[in-house]
C-alpha cells in the first residue's frame, strides 16, 4: 500500500535558459515536448557529467497539468556507464561494468518511457479509457502534510475497482500515460466507514432521551448533516527512486 509515482523517459533536455537549467522541456524521440523542472542533486550532475545535446534516461515523477498534457520532476538519470565516470578517482567502480557491458546497463528491463503509478482510483470511465488516480506524499520534515496530487491517465479499469488501491503499468505514448496493465491491492477505507453505523443510530436515542428528560432536543437542532465520503489518509512512503 505504498503510494507511488515515478518511471523513466528518455530525451534531450532543453532548458528554457542555458544559464538557469532548472526549468525547461524534454524533447523525445517521438517528436514530443513534455515540461519538466530539475529537482535536487540532479542539477550539479547535468553540469558537471552530461552532455545536455545528447539524449539520457531521467527518472522522473510525473504530473498532470491542469489542460491535457505531462509535467515532469526530474529527480535522476539512469545511465550507470556515466555515472561510473563521476566516481571521484575517474576509474569506473570496483564491479562496475565497462564498454559494450556499460552501454548494455544503460537498458532497463522495462524499457523506455515506463511509469509505475500506485494509488487510489477515484474515477474510471472505461467507455472513453480515461483514469484518475490520487497519489498521496509522505509528510515533510516540518511535520506538514502535502496536499495529495491527481494523475490523469489513458486505459481501462472497470468500475468495481473505484475506490481501491491500485498498481498500475503505464507507458507514455505522446502527453500521456498509457495504461499496459494493473493489479488492484484492495478497497481504500474511507471516512465515516468505521462506526458510522452506530453515530448515525445514536442520535435518535440521545433525542429520545432527551424528550423524555422534558429537555429542549437541542442535540438534534446542532447536529450536522451527514459527509460525503472522502479518501481517509493512509501511510506513505517517499516513491522509490
């Protein structure tokens, strides 16, 4: 029950500015222009390591923009044979393959362009393919909850898996993530679900007791109308890199 977002997309990286590279687009070898933004350690890498002309695996969390289309957060590159290279001593790692043995631990066994989404599936309309599923992030160190994200995604779920936990292959095909194939983990418990039953019976005892009690009933007058059911928090971990 590990919330989860993250996959690889391989292209060349075109910074908005050549002097600020921590905004700009990925351009893949389909033709596409996906918007992404650097994150973290990757940035002194792209300046010290790669070649930003050439095309790289980056691994990358991706996001739905508000109109259709990707974003991604760049937060790494998959490509050992480089990364061996920026080993302080300039001489690949004690195991670390070389050559052709390098290039080949450049593929992953997925491919490109794969993504692994894990979360709630909060709409599904297999009709038209279309998914959405809600990612939830760890809490910051502060303590703070970021507020959880929604994936906008291409494929069919039937609708008896609404509200479960979700693991899902997907591959990008243009300014989307298609879906190859899933496995649903089981339901998300949702707010009002625990004991719901027996708050909603109390309160016609509470005002049966109080008219018999000669009382004014004002449990009844203050109540709250009953709540949609939402997605109840549940742990996370940071999404795997």
């Amino acid at each position: 029950m590990q919330y989860r977002a993250i996959g690889v997309v391989r292209g060349v990286y075109v910074p908005s500015d050549p002097e600020q590279l921590t905004r700009g687009l990925i351009r893949t070898g389909d033709g596409v222009e996906i918007e992404a933004v650097v994150l973290g350690r990757l940035l002194t890498l792209m300046r010290r390591h790669l070649n930003l002309e050439e095309p790289h695996l980056w691994v990358v969390y991706p996001r739905s923009k508000e109109e259709e289309g990707l974003h991604l957060q760049m937060v790494g590159v998959w490509e050992p044979s480089t990364l061996a290279e920026a080993e302080p001593s300039g001489e690949p790692a004690e195991g670390e393959p070389t050559g052709e043995k390098a290039e080949a631990s450049d593929q992953l066994p997925e491919g490109d362009d794969y993504v692994s989404v894990r979360g709630e599936l909060i709409y599904t309309r297999p009709e038209t393919g279309d998914l959405v599923v809600k990612v939830r992030q760890q809490p910051r160190p502060d303590g703070s909850r970021p507020v959880p994200f929604k994936l906008q995604l291409k494929g069919e779920v039937p609708l008896e898996h609404l509200r479960h936990f979700v693991a899902l292959n997907l591959r990008r095909q243009g300014q989307h993530l298609q879906l190859e194939s899933f496995e649903v983990i089981g339901p998300v418990a949702q707010r009002g679900t625990r004991g719901g039953k027996g708050r909603r019976d109390a309160k016609p005892a509470r005002e049966a007791k109080s008219g018999r009690d000669g009382g004014s009933g004002r449990d009844g007058a203050n109540s709250n109308p009953g709540h949609a059911a939402a997605a109840r928090p549940s742990p996370v971990s940071r999404p795997s890199r």
